[in-house]
C-alpha cells in the first residue's frame, strides 16, 4: 500500500535521504511524476558497500499529489535468510513531513538478497 506523506509545501524542495541499518549493501532507485503526467522521470539511482550507514540525499521540488516510486535492495551474500532494515526518510527544511519515515523491512532470499518496491504519494 503505498504511504502517503504530507502536507508539502510546493516553494520548497523535498529532501530524500535512503538509509541502509543493517549489515547490507543497499542499492535504490528513485522516479517521480507531476500530478497531471503519466510518465515517470528518474530522480536518482545509487548503492553503498556492505554495511555503510547512509546514501545521498536527493531532492525534489513537486506539488501535491505528485508521486515517488521506489526500488530499494539489499544484498550480503555471506547472510542468507537474514533479517534487513532500511529506510526513506523525507523531509522539508530538515523537518520530517507526516508519515515520511518509511521503514523497508524484509529478509534476503537464500543467496542473500531481496528487494521491496513502491510507491508514494505526496500529499
């Protein structure tokens, strides 16, 4: 279900910081649209080493009801069948919008990886 975050104030930019808390590699994607549009343009793409704690921030100047779609994966080969914790957090003037933490839980298949995709509504 996707999560819905705000209210956003459309003269200031949303800053989105993905964040890796287990012992993983985290590797993400991100793509938005405006409200009226169908098309997604991409927004920002990266990955850590096993284990680093935080990725870039991105951000994004939008109105309400645009929409964030995202793909986060977690990778550690020498874990199998572990438990990972990531998360997004959004925010405006380093304040955390309502409902703009997202936890990404999950456990990594039998080679050690697993990825969860989504995507979010700006309210």
């Amino acid at each position: 279900m996707p999560a819905h975050v705000g209210p956003i104030d459309p003269s200031r930019p949303v800053d989105i910081e993905i964040a890796g808390l287990s012992n993983h590699a985290i590797a993400f994607a991100l793509w938005w649209r405006a409200p009226d549009r169908a098309d997604w343009t991409l927004l920002g793409q990266g990955h850590t080493g096993d284990g680093a704690a935080g990725l870039p921030k991105l951000s994004l100047t939008a109105t309400p009801h645009a929409q964030i779609y995202y793909w986060v994966a977690a990778s550690n080969p020498a874990r199998p069948h572990a438990a990972y914790h990531a998360r997004l957090r959004l925010t405006q003037n380093a304040i955390l919008l309502p409902n703009g933490e997202i936890g990404l839980r999950g456990t990594t298949d039998a080679v050690g990886n697993d990825s969860v995709e989504e995507w979010i509504d700006l309210l």
